[in-house]
C-alpha cells in the first residue's frame, strides 16, 4: 500500500530546499526527527480540507477498516470524541429533536467537556452490575427497556467498547436496539484499533456503529496522538457530510506532520501481513490467561490483547503486582488497589509473554484480599455540565465536600473517568470512593457570600 505523505515528506527532506516557514527548528536537528516535521507547505495538503496526500492516505485507511470515511486525528481520541458529539448534537438539530445523548456511566472525561462545550444533555445509563465504575455492563435488553422508558428520545447512545479493563460490549446487539429505536450508535473504542484485524472481526463499525473512535497510538504501532474518526458506510449522510467540519472545530490549525506520517506508514504495516501477527500474538496472550487462571489469578474482561488480574483473590493489589513486575523491568499500563492492565501488540514477542507469566507464576500465594471497593451510587444533578464548568469555584479537602455541588470536570478514578460528574452533588458514598482512590481535594462551585 502506497503512503502518500511520508513519501512527500522524504522527497522535501531530501530536496534541500530552504525553510523559511514554520516550524521554527527549519529542520535542523535538535532531537533528531526536525527534517521530518513540515507544516502546510504547497503539496502536502491541509488536514481537515484534505484534496490531496493526506486524503489519499485517510482513504487507504478508510479501506483496510471498511468505513464510508476515516479521518485522521493528530490529537488523539480525545479530539474524535469531540467531533462524534457534536455530530450527534447536529444530527438531533437537523431533526427537529432536543441534543440528548445517552451515555454510560464511565465515559471518558473528555466526554464531560465536550458537554461542557456542546451544551447536551446526557441521560446516563448506569451499570446494571458492576464492581468498578470503570466499568459498565450495558445489555441490548437493557438498553432497550431504558430507550423506551425515556418520554424525549435521544439523538445517540454512546458507549464506551473496549473499557480500560477489557470488557467488550455487544455491540451488535446494541446496534440493532439503537436502530429500532431512531437513535445513531457511538463507540469511544480508543483500546480497540485492532480489532478490526482480528480473524473474527470484533470492531464497532463492522457490527454496527454508526461513528467510532480509534486511539491507532494504542494498539497499533503509531505515535502518541494519533487517531481516527470512523463514520459508517450506514450513518445518515449529514454525518458523513460533516465529518471533517466536526473535527476542526476542536482542532489545533497546526496539526503535527509527524503523528500523520505514523497514520499514514501504518496502512501499509496492516496492509503487510498485521492479520497474520495479530493471530499468532493473540494465541499467545491467550495461552498466557489460560496459565495465569489455572494458577490461581483472576482474570477480567474478554479483549484478546489485554491482560487484566484482579489479584486481591491472590492477596495483593493491583498496585502491588504492577510493581513486581516493574522490578523485574516490566511496565504496566494502569494498576489500581484493584486491578493490573497489561496491554500486548505483535511488537511484544512469544519470549516477552513468557518472561511475563513467568514471573507472575513464581508469586506467592498470600491470604485473600476482601476489601471491595464502593460501589457507585446515582448522584443528584443540580445544574448541567456546562453551568458547573464555567460557574465560580474554590479548592476544597475531600472530607468538606458533601453536600456541595462538583464544578471540576477532571475529578476521576486514575484512568480519567468520573466518580462525579461536574454539576452533581457529592454525597457520602462519593467521598468514600475519592478517598479509595486517593484523591485528596477538588473543585466545587462557591457557595453564595
């Protein structure tokens, strides 16, 4: 597979011509990449009104992930989730309806200041059983049962498939729920990029989605930021329309050339054979579970690249665990009290995941841990997202915080998702999970003189 703009990218590099534009290094060496990071310059296309390379390049992608459209984001999925929300409040708008999403309960906190921005309303969907609030087990059933028991219909659902703790949703199901009740289906799928790639292809789009998320610096092998936004070839025209439109409006007008050479050189890495890697690592993290399991360790989530243990059942922490591994020069991605996630890709060879088990089967089995943590109860919303942002607020320690009203979008459990959402009260069983979580002060809206 061609890769339009790192090709233009090397042909400038080595034309030797004089930069007398931005960037401000002009291609000398200060890290050692400088003659590779270009900007706008006449042949290397605009992103988000992209005619040429970078157009070229989003539809390779578009092709190896069966989309109707892909675009390329240089800001992670931060910047997609931004975009997929606003489509979905235009969508609503175009059709005569009220901007109402549906969410579940562990959206990202990227989710909250766009609502902060966008001015949505969100009817959240809460776990029917959980025992984290980083996840949140949504049924098509359920799903259903709550869509028809709402008197104003939503413009979307949104959902979180793969969470951080490797829960897969159905996305089919959910798919089908979605479309009997009028209402477009969006999937923050950051963890998910390549699932696509799987023998059995587990994507949201391929099931069902209307527009996706993919983090590629994820999962596949692409630099920090960079991302996609997949609209489906089955979602209403106005979002395909508007697509690129949803993008810049959150989008910095500088948009690193470098994230976008990584974009553009991982079509031809999938297009070389990634199935075929993909599988072979799979079965090996698979042997690996098996293993682990059958040792002792539990085991959660369904995602076949990621490796969660919930060791309090051997006698430690997620905290712990990670820092054995780290010891023995393995680093994981998030560990909490109660969890530890490892995430694998083919770069991570058959020896790596040996090495790995080996060291978490030589652990000794301690006495069971049974602490629990809180579970999440329904909050009470006070005022909406948007007023709680931009209204007044002081710094206050955790333990002074009931009754008050949070105004900080960013108070979370440590992979960004809310324990409150800004404009709601805090109670007793929300100070008791900032404490599990070892957060000690936060925003809340000031209180008249």
């Amino acid at each position: 597979m061609k890769t339009p703009i790192c090709d233009f990218v090397n042909k400038y590099k080595n034309s030797g011509k004089m930069r007398l534009h931005m960037p401000g290094h002009k291609g000398k060496d200060f890290l050692g990449i400088e003659s590779l990071d270009i900007t706008e310059i006449s042949g290397a296309d605009v992103l988000y009104n992209a005619k040429g390379i970078i157009r070229e390049s989003e539809e390779n992608a578009a092709k190896l992930f069966g989309t109707k459209k892909t675009v390329y984001s240089a800001e992670g999925s931060s910047l997609s989730i931004r975009a997929m929300l606003y489509l979905a409040t235009l969508y609503a708008k175009e059709n005569g309806r009220k901007p109402i999403i549906a969410a579940g309960r562990n959206a990202h906190r990227v989710f909250m200041t766009a609502a902060a921005l966008l001015d949505f309303e969100i009817a959240w969907i809460y776990p029917q059983k959980s025992e984290s609030i980083i996840s949140c087990d949504i049924l098509p059933e359920y799903l259903d049962a709550f869509l028809s028991d709402m008197a104003e219909k939503p413009s979307a659902v949104y959902i979180t498939s793969p969470d951080y703790l490797g829960n897969i949703a159905d996305i089919k199901g959910i798919s089908a729920v979605c479309k009997k009740h009028g209402v477009l289906l969006l999937v923050d799928n950051a963890h998910g990029a390549y699932l696509n790639f799987l023998c059995e292809n587990m994507h949201p789009i391929s099931l069902g989605a209307d527009v996706c998320c993919d983090s590629a610096h994820k999962t596949l092998p692409v630099l920090t930021g960079g991302a996609y936004l997949h609209i489906s070839e089955n979602a209403p025209e106005m979002v395909n329309e508007y697509a690129e439109k949803a993008m810049s409006l959150f989008a910095s007008t500088s948009p690193s050339y470098i994230i976008m050479q990584s974009l553009d050189m991982a079509n031809k890495y999938i297009a070389d054979g990634y199935p075929e890697k993909l599988s072979k690592t799979a079965f090996s993290v698979e042997k690996l579970k098996k293993r682990l399991s059958d040792f002792g360790f539990e085991l959660v989530g369904n995602e076949p690249m990621k490796l969660v243990l919930s060791p309090k059942s051997m006698g430690y922490t997620g905290e712990e665990i990670a820092e054995i591994l780290s010891k023995k020069g393995v680093e994981c991605e998030f560990s909490d009290p109660d969890f530890v996630v490892m995430m694998f890709t083919p770069e991570i060879g058959d020896d790596e995941i040996d090495y790995i088990g080996n060291i978490l089967l030589k652990t000794e089995k301690k006495e069971k841990i049974s602490e629990k943590p809180p579970v999440l109860s329904i909050s009470e919303k006070a005022m909406t997202v948007r007023e709680a942002v931009f209204s007044p607020s002081e710094k206050i320690d955790i333990s002074e915080c009931e009754g008050r009203i949070l105004a900080s979008s960013a108070i979370s459990c440590p992979p960004a998702i809310p324990i409150v959402v800004c404009g709601e009260k805090i109670d007793k069983n929300a100070i008791k999970c900032f404490e599990y979580y070892g957060v000690k002060k936060c925003r809340v809206i000031k209180q008249p003189e």
